[in-house]
C-alpha cells in the first residue's frame, strides 16, 4: 500500500464554539477536517493546543473527537475516536487547563472521512469555550 496523501491540519487561534448544555457542541471555529482513510490502515487523530475556558467553576464538561466516516460534518452518534474529560477548578482566564484529545484507530472504510471536535456540559451551570492556537489533524501510522 502506498502512504496516504497527508492533510494539513486545520488550525485557529480564536476563540471557538460555546457549549453550555448537555447538548453535543461541535468546534464551527475551529471547523471540520476532510480527509481521504483507507479501511484496515491505523491512523491517529490529534487535537494539540486545546485549552479549556469555563465561564463557572467547579463544572464538568467532556470533550470528543468524533468521525463521521464520510464527507459529510460528524454529528453526536457518529463514530467517537476520542475523548477526554474537564473539570473547571477556577472561572474565566485564571482557571484556563490544557486538555489532552486523541487517539488511534482503524479506518473502518476507504475514502472520503470528516472529523470534528465537539463539548458537552457533564455537571454545572457555566458555558465552556474552547481557547487557545489549536490545530485538528489525522496521521498515518501504517498498516495493521
């Protein structure tokens, strides 16, 4: 097999998509990254940079990394990669936390796969914001 064309990663540094529900919240700022799998290949899907901004303390939110598996956004019951879970200690910029989100997996299809980045409030009142230079991108790490 020859290796996957190599996306580059989406990125930005302002401030993404509030979420303060128990709703799913997908990263529009951030936005959505397209790229071509090939079915029984591992690759890793990253989101660097990540920090969280919670408007209230001692909330709880969950964050996924999710693939839709077409070209089409992911939604809350597509195929979830990864996810990781924030605790806000303190509100606003002084209690500002990196979190870590990613993970390898086995592309289930060959061809067109779109991944984004979503929230959703676990425990408490306050909305979370997603802050800080972060970038969203797949790696191909081989053949299983």
């Amino acid at each position: 097999l020859a290796v996957p064309v190599t996306v580059a990663p989406i990125s930005t540094s302002s401030n993404g998509t509030p979420s303060s529900g128990t709703t799913e919240t997908f990263d529009a700022v951030l936005g959505y990254y397209h790229v071509n799998l090939i079915a029984g290949c591992r690759y890793l899907a990253v989101v660097n940079g990540l920090i969280g901004n919670a408007g209230v303390a001692n909330d709880e939110y969950t964050l996924q990394l999710r693939d839709s598996g077409t070209s089409s956004p992911p939604t809350a019951a597509s195929t979830l990669i990864a996810q990781s879970e924030w605790w806000s200690a303190v509100a606003a910029s002084s209690g500002r936390q990196s979190i870590a989100l990613g993970q390898s997996f086995i592309a289930s299809s060959t061809g067109p796969h779109t991944f984004g980045m979503s929230s959703t409030k676990v425990l408490g009142t306050g909305p979370f914001t997603p802050v800080g230079m972060r970038e969203l991108y797949v790696m191909y790490l081989g053949v299983v």
